[in-house]
C-alpha cells in the first residue's frame, strides 16, 4: 500500500500515466497559488492594522479559504502567508503542516528553503521600487550602488596567475 494517498502525491502526467509530484511540481502550484493571493489581495481593501485581522472577521476570508483548500487537498504541505503595508502587518495565514501529513504543524516562525527563488523575490521587490519611483533602470548603476563606481575588468592572468585587471570602456 503506497504511504500516501493518491490524490496527494501522485499527479497526472501528460500521457496519461501516475506518477509522484516532483519538487518542480510543488513549487509550481505553490507559485499559482502565490500569485492567485496576491491578486485577490490586490482586489481587496487592504485593512490597516498594527496587528493583524482577528481569525474570522472576514477581512481576508477568500485568501484564507484558498490557502487552506490547497494544504487540505495536498496540493502543499503548508503554507505561512503575510502581507505588510507601511502601517503594519495587514493579513497573516498560517496553515498545513511542514511535510505532508506528518510532522509538527506550520508556525509564524517556520524556517523555508527559498533556493533560486531569492531572484524572483528580488526582481519583483526592485520592480515595486521603480513603480514608486525610487529606483531606475536606466540610472548608471553606481547611483544604485556607489561600491559600482570604480569596477575593473578581468583581461586575463599572468604567469604567475596574478589577474590584468583594467578599467571598464564604458559605463556599467
């Protein structure tokens, strides 16, 4: 007898064919799932607080029902959500548990492996400072960083394995 049910591991492949979910695979629905929040928190009237909303007030029910409907159905073993405005937490979620069915259950402070995911994070975090108009992407990179200002360029290495480094031709 398999260790977990069908309908939380397994997923349809293609073919037609059962087969594991794969990390990639949980990755991609916990993104769907993600972004799904996101837009309905971009929907919805962002409720100001320097705590968040209390568990059934509804401030923030749709977010909570998805993110709950997708640990119960097995889609991720657990999610832990919050938004902030300048004022303060406005939403947070926590649901699920750390491994599928086992394990202790999802906490505010739970620790996550974010992998290569620490570029999309800093990509959408830079696009947020260009739509506010605090960061261009067209500015010379040392008004973004002035550690820039003075880069070198690795042209080769000597004998001796010390590198020729020389000034850029251009502006970064």
């Amino acid at each position: 007898m398999d260790r977990y049910p069908p309908d939380v591991i397994r997923s349809k492949h293609p073919t037609g064919t059962a087969r594991h979910a794969s990390r990639r695979d949980i990755l991609k629905k916990t993104a769907t799932l993600a972004a799904a929040s996101a837009l309905a928190a971009s929907r919805a009237a962002i409720v100001r607080a320097k705590e968040p909303a209390p568990p059934g007030t509804g401030a923030f029910h749709h977010i909570d029902s998805a993110l709950r409907n997708a640990t119960s159905a097995g889609e991720v073993p657990g999610i832990v959500a919050m938004a902030a405005t300048e004022s303060g937490i406005a939403y947070e979620g926590i649901f699920g548990d750390r491994r599928f069915h086992e394990g202790p259950a999802m906490t505010r402070d739970t620790v996550f492996r974010v992998a290569s995911m620490v570029k999309l994070i800093t990509s959408v975090a830079a696009l947020q400072l260009v739509e506010q108009g605090k960061l261009s992407l067209d500015a010379p990179a040392p008004d973004i960083d002035p550690a820039l200002s003075s880069p070198q360029v690795l042209e080769g290495f000597d004998a001796a394995g010390k590198p020729h480094l020389r000034p850029p031709r251009r502006p970064i």
